[in-house]
C-alpha cells in the first residue's frame, strides 16, 4: 500500500506470439522472460497483490512455479492478435475488486528495476494525479525524422518549423517506453486509457527502457542484462 491506497500489479502475457514466438517464456538470461518481471513486482514496496492475465496452458504453469497468482484464465477473445493491452487491464481490473491502484507490468520490459515500478506509483501518489507512465528518451529525434513523399521526397514531420542542424539544441522529447503503466482504477476504468492530457511521466534511463518485439530486441536486451549483472 501507499498512502492508505491498495495497488493491484497486472502481468498480461498471452500466447501465440507471431513477432517472437514463444518470447514471453523464452529464455532470458538462464530464466524465462516474464520471470524477470514476476521478480520486480514482487520486490516492489508497493504492489500489495500482483497477477497474471493469460489464455495460455504454459505460461500459466511457468507462471505459478514462480509463483505468480492466477486467479483467472484470460478468455480467448482477450487473446487476439488484435486485442488490445488496454482490454486486457480493464477485465483484470473487473474481475479482481478491492483495490485502488493498478500496475500494468509488460513481460517484454526485462530491464526495469524495482524501483522504477515504485518510483512510478510514488509519483502519481505524492502529486495527486490519476495516472502516471514511463518514458524515456528517444536515440534518434523525431525533429530528424521524415514522412515519404509519392516521388520518394522527404517530408519533415515538424514541416512548419526550421530545420534544426545542431543536436544540442533539439527540443528535448520522450517516449513512453512500456515498462511501466500505473492508475487510479476508477479513473481507468472510465477513461479506458493511461494516457491522456492528465498523464504524467516518470523518466527511466535507456539502459533501462529496452521493449522486446523481435529477435534483435531480445538479443540486445539481453546482452544489456548480462552486461549489468555479470559481476
């Protein structure tokens, strides 16, 4: 708990994945990868209850020998290719009643610590807000970036604004970087989203905020991982 408030940790790990197969119990670093997340919701000071939310047979039992609750089976039409995260926290959040708070955690952030699950619920607590996700700086600025043209012609995605040809003087910009999503439960479930104008940001490092979707993802991460605990 904090400040008197009940969190509820999610974990959605459905099966079937067609980018990576198999990526949410794939071998990470001698452990599945969901375990990786499994681990930090357990040692967060805050989550006071965090469960699974998944259709498939396997995760759910790798699942349970990491002790992870399971407190439902996800319905399968919550496990489509074209179902939505945001669905998925929603049921959970209808189905497990009591608390006040909910964490989204996603298998595919192995590398966010603890701390930056708590620091991302302290924030959204201590300023009184209703929601509060991570982000993180981009490697590349979306100042730089361009739309094609039919002819294959560069178009500036700030169009109206000039070009910017020194790096140090870009606007400083982030991305949500998926690790972490947290909410007031009534607010979520009216507003069905965790991000809007009421949205604020908790910043993680880089080094942190790698999200797998392919196999260049997860090798990277990885490496990160092994790198940073290899002694």
């Amino acid at each position: 708990m904090i400040n008197g408030l009940s969190v509820l940790g999610v974990i959605p790990a459905r099966g079937g994945s067609k980018g990576l197969p198999d990526k949410n119990i794939r071998p990470f670093s001698g452990i599945p990868l969901i375990a990786h997340t499994i681990r930090q919701a357990k040692n967060s000071s805050y989550i006071d209850r965090c469960i699974l939310s998944s259709e498939d047979e396997t995760i759910i039992q790798i699942a349970k020998e990491f002790s992870l609750e399971v407190p439902f089976i996800r319905p399968k039409y919550l496990a489509e290719d074209s179902t939505s995260g945001l669905d998925v926290v929603i049921h959970a959040a209808k189905n497990i009643l009591g608390y006040d708070i909910v964490v989204l955690l996603q298998p595919t952030s192995p590398l966010r610590k603890s701390k930056d699950i708590d620091n991302c619920i302290f924030k959204m607590v201590n300023r009184n807000a209703k929601v509060c996700v991570s982000v993180t700086p981009p490697t590349k600025s979306p100042y730089w970036m361009y739309k094609l043209a039919k002819d294959d012609g560069l178009i500036s995605l700030f169009k109206d604004k000039p070009l910017i040809t020194i790096r140090q003087k870009l606007p400083k910009v982030y991305a949500v970087n998926g690790a972490v999503y947290v909410a007031k439960i009534d607010w979520f479930l009216e507003n069905k989203t965790f991000i809007n104008n009421e949205t604020i940001a908790h910043i993680m490092p880089g080094d942190r905020s790698v999200d797998i979707d392919n196999e260049i993802d997860f090798l990277f991460a990885e490496f990160l991982f092994n790198l940073k605990n290899k002694h």
